[in-house]
C-alpha cells in the first residue's frame, strides 16, 4: 500500500493521510467540487476563493465575512465577488479543504509518502512531494495533489491566503521555537478577538471579557514571563512574552496594554522586588489570571515630576500597618484590580529617593474606590482608574524591599515596563502596515493601483524600513535582558522605547494617509492604530522624559 500523508510544517500536525488505492473512489466522487474534469485537469476558477466566503453590504459599504468551512455551489465558486477578495482566505481553510477531500485512516506504513505543505501564514517553509506511479488513477491524485501543492506555494496564492506583510523572522534572530509561537498566537488571537469584537470594544471604551481573557493567558502560561515555576509561572522567557505582547498589541494594543499592566508593571516588580513570603501569597493567583495586577504611581499633580507625589503613608505609633491617603490617576487597570502596587509618600517633607516606598494594597481594603476615566482617544477597552485611598490600612508586611526604597524599585521597575513595552508599538506598526500595504495594491486611482506610483513606493520603503530597525533593536535589547534582566540600564532602556514609540506614531499616520478618506473613519482599523499608538509616547515616561534621562546620562558620563 502506498499512503501520501498531508502535514502542516509549523503545527507538525498530520491533517490527512490518503491510501492511494482505496481512496480513490472518494476522490473521484468529489471531482467535481474539486473541479476536476473527466481529463483531470483544474479549471481556473478559484475555487479556494469562494469557499466561506460571503459577501454582503453594510452602511453601502461591502464587507465580507468569513464563515466556517462549508462547500459552496457552483454558483459561489465562479462569483465574481469571490475572487475579488481572495486574500481572505486562510491556513485553517486550506486544512479543512485538505481534510475533507483526503481524510482517511492513519497508516504506519513505511512506504508512505509525504507532502510538507507550506505554512501560507508566515511564508516560511520547505515542501516535499513525492508520489508513485501506479495506474491512471494514481496519476489523477498526483495531478491533483500537485495542483494544490503548487497553487498553495505560488506567490500569488501565499499573498491571496493571508492579508500579512510577510515577517522574515529568521532576520532578526527568531528561533524556530519563537516563530512556532508567534504562528501559534497570531492564530489563536485571531480566532479569540475578531475584528467585530475589536471595533465594539473601541466603541464602548469598555472590554467586558477582560478578566476571562487574562485567565486564559494564565491557563496557557504566558503570565509572569521570565518568572520562577515556584511561584506558578511557567517556563516563558522575556524575549517569547515579547512577542506575543507584539502579536497581541497587532491584534489589540488596548488589551496587550492591560496583559503588559498586569505582567509587566504588577507581576514582575512583585518578582523583582517582594519577599519569598509576598511571592508565594500574591504571584500564584496573578499568574493563573484568578486576580488582575496594576501599578499606581502618577497623579493628577504628579506625572513626569513622579517624585512630587502627595500621597502618603504614615504608621500610627505602635501598629504594625500604614494608613494611605491621597489620589492616583491613569491607572491602566485600575478599576478592576485586585492587587495593585502603590507608591506612596513616607516622608511627606521631602522629595528624595528615599522619601518613597512601595506598598502592595488589596483593593477590597476598606477606604479604596476606583472609578473609570471616560473617553480616552485611543486605548479604549483598557480600563483607566483614578483611585482614591481614604485611610486605607496597608499591614507593614506587604512593603516591598523596605520604607524608602519606593524610588529604587521604581526605577527598576520602568527599565522592565520600558522593555517589554517597546514590542507594543512594533506590534502597532505590524498592523500599520499588514492593513495599508494591501490596500495600496487593491486601490486604484488613475487607472493604476496607488501602490505603483513611486511616492505611495517611498511611502512604503520608509514604513518598511522604521518597522524593521524597530524590530532589530527591540529584539536585540530582549535577548540582553532574558540574559540578565537586572543588568538593563535605565538610558538604554529610555532610548529603545523612545525610539520605537516615535517610529510608531509616524507609521501609523502614514498607515492613514496611504487609505485616504478610508484612513479617516472607523471603517478600518487603521485609525485605531494611531490613536493608540499616541499613547506609546505618553505612557512610562513621556517621549521627552526619556530624551532627558539621556542626556544627563552624557552629561554624566561627560561632566562628571
Ligand atoms: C492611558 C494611560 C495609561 C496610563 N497608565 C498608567 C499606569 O498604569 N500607572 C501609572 O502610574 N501611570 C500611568 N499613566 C500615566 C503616565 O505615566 C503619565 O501620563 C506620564 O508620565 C506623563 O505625565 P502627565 O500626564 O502628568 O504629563 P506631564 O508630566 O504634565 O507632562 C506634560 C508635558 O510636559 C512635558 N514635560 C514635563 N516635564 C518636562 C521636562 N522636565 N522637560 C521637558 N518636557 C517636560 C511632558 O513631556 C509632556 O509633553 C497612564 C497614562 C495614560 C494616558
């Protein structure tokens, strides 16, 4: 018996194993769904385009969606809508398509033969095809498998099955492990946030499944990156939460903005900075998702000038707890935290290092409110908090590293946010460029798609090229810290996020202009892109806090 056995590169999963012998009624029963003809040859309709795709009009706007796999009529197949959009089509078709015209058994048969499909998502790949010459009916199967085989690694079909701007991973020091995960969750977070979700969520300033969405994060070990097993996490190192931060924030800048709140600014300055005893009672929880992590050091006086705080904490005589009061504002995840790091004044006559020191407060403590912060440009779905703390009673143990050290572990702590966060605008631009190079190509306008006129080129060289020294130095920058994170200094730091923060803003407004009126309403997600891309430059230290961080570093290291 000779099998040929049909397996997905990336996910080494067999999606269909063919007897050439016994199948071949099967097969032959659907020729004509496969539009093969009595000679065995592929008519030249696309039939992958029409297969679950339905178009249909919205607001006199045309918006197509994909439904699950279904097989469509002949009608569908030669639609001319159908093949007008045929980039829709995706990887998860093509192993549905496989799977039905060729599921059979599996067989261990040594003789089998293999076909490696190329995995279309991310264009990488190798493909093997070897077949033996039994009969006509044999040659039929060849005929067609090669069919498939060679429409799915064209360029044309690559490009039709997938709406990406190829990454060239291998470029910038991705191992196989690392492009298996961002594969892996490009899919899922397709699949767990669809656009339509995406565009409520925007709508309503509000992402109500949030809470469920950090517990699967949890579930699937992708909280508390770089973090001990002792304290629930699993084995993620730095540089991976990176770039699945960057296939998050491609997909949601606002959600992976509250993942990198929770991870970035409350789970790993817990790591970082609490005792075994907090550890083992506060990772455990943050890290399945049960609980949601923030971290409150700005106020509404109080932003670049953090050290000027107002809120403070003092220890009545005697007790072994602090009281806390005053008043926290921008606090992603504030309103729907349970562990939250605060900053508070404990030398309320000074505005030195050691005047502050970091308190882990449990928000159900009586005397701790949150409210929402309305109507946010961009971000929207990630909850923004003021926070008010009237006589909040903090026990002394829950300190981190001691009264005083607030500063230090302040600092510490922006060196990682600042890390972690530089993947969000690569991620911003990914999307940037995944929607308007595309569109560049469909657009037409003098007769010619605007992609072909040398300044929309420019325009896309440029965009191109920022994106990708972005991606260059924040993977560079990642590996350092997965080596030692502590060695991470506060001006390289500030420079990455600077850097990759402007980039992001600039894209994205080009991203806009590339679609014209189209770039100017919600009907495409670009516009979205720049409204969250602005906070990149606002957030853990404004662009021009960073500038200042580095040049008194050259100051220093010149003056000194
Ligand atoms: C959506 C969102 C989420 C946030 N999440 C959090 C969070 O989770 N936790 C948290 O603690 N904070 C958070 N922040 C706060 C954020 O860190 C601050 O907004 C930021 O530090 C800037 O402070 P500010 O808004 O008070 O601006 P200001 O400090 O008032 O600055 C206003 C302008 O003056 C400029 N400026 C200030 N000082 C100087 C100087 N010395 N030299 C040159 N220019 C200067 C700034 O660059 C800026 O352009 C968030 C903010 C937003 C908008």
């Amino acid at each position: 018996m000779i099998s040929i056995i049909v397996k997905l590169l990336f996910t080494n999963s067999i999606v269909a194993t063919v007897d050439l012998e016994k199948s071949i009624d099967q097969i032959l029963a659907c020729s004509d769904i496969l539009g093969l003809d009595s000679e065995g040859h592929v008519p030249t309709i696309c039939y992958e385009a029409a297969v679950g795709l339905t178009p249909n009009l919205r607001r006199g706007r045309r918006s197509i969606h994909q439904t699950p796999f279904q097989v469509p009529s002949m009608n569908q197949m030669c639609s001319s809508e159908c093949k007008r959009y045929p980039r829709l089509i995706r990887i998860d078709f093509i192993e549905k398509y496989t799977n039905y015209v060729l599921s059979n058994e599996l067989t261990s048969n040594p003789r089998q033969r293999r076909i490696d499909f190329i995995d279309i998502g991310s264009c990488a790949g190798t493909c093997q095809a070897t077949f033996q010459h039994r009969n006509v009916h044999n040659k039929l199967i060849e005929y067609f498998l090669s069919e498939m085989l060679r429409r799915i690694t064209s360029r044309a079909f690559r490009r039709a099955a997938s709406n990406y701007v190829p990454i060239e991973d291998q470029m910038f020091g991705i191992n196989e492990e690392q492009i298996e995960l961002r594969y892996q969750f490009r899919k899922f977070f397709e699949n767990e946030l669809p656009e339509s979700l995406l565009r409520d969520i925007d709508k309503n300033d509000d992402f109500p499944g949030l809470r469920d969405f950090l517990k699967t994060m949890g579930n699937m070990g992708l909280n508390g990156p770089g973090i001990s097993e002792e304290y629930g996490a699993k084995d993620n190192p730095i540089k991976s939460a990176a770039i699945i931060g960057e296939e998050l924030s491609r997909k949601s800048a606002a959600i992976s903005m509250s993942y990198g709140a929770h991870n970035a600014l409350n789970v790993r300055v817990l790591d970082a900075n609490g005792s075994h005893e907090q550890k083992l009672k506060y990772l455990p929880d943050l890290i399945s998702g049960e609980k949601i992590g923030a971290l409150s050091m700005t106020e509404p006086t109080a932003g670049s000038d953090v050290m000027s705080m107002k809120t403070t904490a003092v220890q009545p005589a005697g007790k072994d707890y602090y009281v806390l009061n005053g008043n926290k504002y921008w606090i992603t995840n504030g309103p729907v935290c349970d562990t939250l790091i605060c900053y508070a004044k404990t030398d309320p006559t000074s505005n030195a290092g050691d005047s502050i020191t970091a308190f882990i407060v449990d928000t159900d403590t009586e005397g701790f409110t949150a409210n929402h912060i309305p109507e946010k440009m961009g971000m929207r779905g990630s909850p923004t908090g003021d926070l008010h703390f009237d006589n909040v009673k903090v026990p002394k143990e829950n300190i981190l590293l001691g009264e005083g050290a607030g500063a230090f572990v302040l600092m510490r702590g922006l060196n990682i946010e600042r890390l972690l966060g530089a993947a969000m605008p690569v991620g911003i631009m990914q999307a940037v460029v995944d929607q308007s190079f595309p569109y560049a190509h469909e657009r037409k306008q003098f007769g010619r798609p605007i992609g072909k006129f040398q300044l929309m080129q420019g325009k896309m060289a440029e965009m191109y090229s920022s994106l990708s020294a972005c991606r260059a130095y924040t993977y560079s920058m990642l590996r350092s810290a997965d080596q030692d994170p502590e060695a991470m200094s506060n001006h390289e730091c500030a420079s990455l996020i600077m850097f990759v923060s402007d980039a992001c803003t600039k894209v994205a407004l080009e991203g806009i202009q590339i679609l014209g009126g189209n770039g100017y309403v919600n009907d495409y997600p670009v516009n979205r892109y720049m409204r969250d891309a602005k906070l990149m430059e606002i957030g853990a230290g404004t662009t021009e806090v960073r500038k200042v961080i580095l040049g008194r570093y050259f100051n220093d290291y010149f003056l000194d």
